[in-house]
C-alpha cells in the first residue's frame, strides 16, 4: 500500500514562510548578484594612447572591489564613434562599459553630420575618470634640423611653408585633431592633417619621423617626451601641467593670437541608458575610492593625469557643457572630418 505525505501544520506553516521570503527577497537578490561574470570596458581607440591607459589603470581595481574580471577591449576606428556605437547598442545590463572621451561625447556630435548613436540619449554617465592637458610636440630631431625650438619659432615656420608639415591625430574629432585644428585656426597656419586610430599608432610614426606635429594627450606622450624622443612646445590646457612644469602653455607662448587657446581631454566611463541606477552607483563609488588612494594619484599626476571620480550627475553636466563648448570650437575653426 502506498502512504503518501500529508504535510502537518507546523510544515505548512514553515513552506508559506520560505516562499514569502523568496518573494521578498527575490527582486533584491537578483539585483545583489551583479556582477556574475566578467565585465568589458570598451576603449574605442587602439592600445597605447590616453584612453586605452586610463581604461588599464582602472580594470584591475574594478576586479578587486567586485570579485569579477574588468577587461579592456580595444574597438579602434571612426574617431572613437564604433566603439561608442558598439556600447550604445549593448545590453543595458551592467556587463559593457565605454571609456568615453571629449571626442565620443563632447566634439564628434558637432563635427560628424550623422553619428550611428546619440551621445546624450543612448548613454547614461558613470563617472569622469580623469582630466588631462594635451601637448603640442614634433619629433625632436625634425624640431632640431628645421631650428624649431619654441611655438613662435613653429608658426614662423608653419606660415612661411604651408602644407610642407604634417599633423598626426588619433583620429578625426578626437580632441587632439580638435586641438590642432583650433591652433591652425588661431594662427592662419596649415598642416596636412593625418588621422590614425588611435595616439599609438601616431606615436610611432612620430618618434619615426613620419609625422611631423601632433598635440597628443600628454600621458600617452610622457614617455617618448621624457626619452627625449619627442619635444614638447608647450601644454594646451589654461595653465602649465605639474608633471612637466618647465612647459609653458600654448597662450604664453603664442602671443596674441593665441590669447585664450585652451583644448584640454577627459575620459569617463559610460554605459548605455537604461543601466540600473544601483550598478551604476557601485562603479562609480569604487572608481572615486580607488582613484583617491595614494598610490593612484601618484601613478595619474606622473602621466600628467588629474584624477576625478565625479558622481554620475557631475558627469552628466560635464558633457552637456562639453557639447556647448566643442559646437562652437568647430564651428569657429571650420573643421571638417577628412
């Protein structure tokens, strides 16, 4: 004969309980379970330039405060806007992450007649990662042979040679082609400008000597400046960077028509909209605590990075005032995307 179960009281009781807490607790739960698998921060330029440095300083620290692996992944190409596009399209699930940049998200909406995302709409802000100076530098031997050693010395030489120099950028609308289109615009100077994908790949051709001027973000350029490969005419941010002092700005230097010439970067992380404000604020929060350790102020300022960690709404304000400011760069300078 089969007996089967009969539940007493005392189990009745004890399921509904469990199921009551499941029901409680679920929603709550699930949200607590990110991140269950890695994370990628999408860098929209190739290794080795500002972007690509800044995403590697923070995914270790990521990794530790989470307990999941943070990882870089370089989707170079168009200024920065297939990687924006790859991350505008991603789940909004807290797994894919954009190290934006003043080109992605402050300057390719003005400068770009159709971006394949919005900038404003398809992203919600994380956190401002850092701000850096660009540099405006030649390679040191072609500086030398042409009796180039200050921006004065640059636009007399410019001016009476059109065209005969060359500007490396690493890509069109990224703030260092920006820079230089501002420069050119300023001075009534023309340079061929080169775009490449990414500071990397215009770093070697300028340490090989085949482009001539670039104003890159200064961490990417730190080393090859340092090593005396590269020289540095001066700091396109409104006053000297502290990790090269001796540098005068571009406005110090540049005489009148340069008073007021100013085109410094900053990068942040993005995710695309609709990511839940609770992931959102965990990042942020870990990024501001790693970011205010000793040890990464040190490791940023020696790049000539200023680290930042600002709350998703700074953030955001950062870039509606970004898109106000580059709109009339490019109007004013005439840039176009070659």
């Amino acid at each position: 004969m089969t007996h089967l179960f009969q539940p007493t009281r005392r189990s009745a009781l004890a399921a509904v309980a469990a199921a009551s807490i499941v029901a409680v607790a679920g929603p709550a739960a699930a949200q607590g379970t990110w991140p269950n698998k890695p994370v990628r921060i999408v860098v929209p330029f190739a290794a080795g330039g500002t972007t690509d440095i800044l995403a590697r300083a923070i995914a270790p620290e990521l990794s530790k405060a989470f307990g999941q692996q943070f990882i870089v992944d370089n989707k170079p190409g168009a200024g920065g806007n297939l990687g924006a596009e790859i991350v505008a399209h991603a789940p909004n699930d807290g797994y894919t992450l954009l190290m934006g940049t003043v080109g992605t998200h402050g300057i390719n909406r003005a400068l770009y007649p159709k971006l394949p995302y919005d900038p404003i709409k398809d992203f919600v802000p994380v956190t401002l990662v850092a701000a850096v100076p660009n540099v405006m530098e030649m390679n040191a031997e072609k500086a030398k042979a042409l009796n180039i050693n200050n921006v004065a010395d640059f636009i007399k030489y410019a001016k009476a040679n059109p065209g005969k120099l060359n500007m490396a950028s690493s890509g069109s609308g990224t703030s260092i082609h920006l820079a230089g289109e501002l420069f050119k615009s300023m001075t009534g100077t023309y340079m061929i400008h080169i775009p490449y994908r990414g500071s990397g790949p215009a770093l070697m051709d300028m340490v090989g000597g085949s482009a001539d001027v670039m104003f890159d973000n200064l961490p990417s350029s730190m080393q090859q400046i340092k090593g005396g490969k590269l020289k540095a005419l001066a700091v396109t941010s409104a006053t000297r960077s502290s990790a090269l002092p001796d540098v005068p700005t571009v406005e110090e230097v540049g005489g009148p028509a340069l008073k007021g010439y100013e085109a410094s970067s900053w990068f942040g992380l993005l995710a695309p909209a609709g990511t839940s404000p609770d992931t959102v604020n965990r990042i942020q929060q870990e990024v501001s605590k790693s970011l205010a350790t000793p040890a990464m102020k040190e490791k940023m300022q020696l790049q000539g990075a200023i680290p930042s960690g600002s709350t998703p709404a700074q953030f955001t304000k950062l870039i509606d005032d970004e898109h106000k400011k580059w709109a009339r760069v490019v109007k004013d300078s005439g840039a176009k995307v070659d």
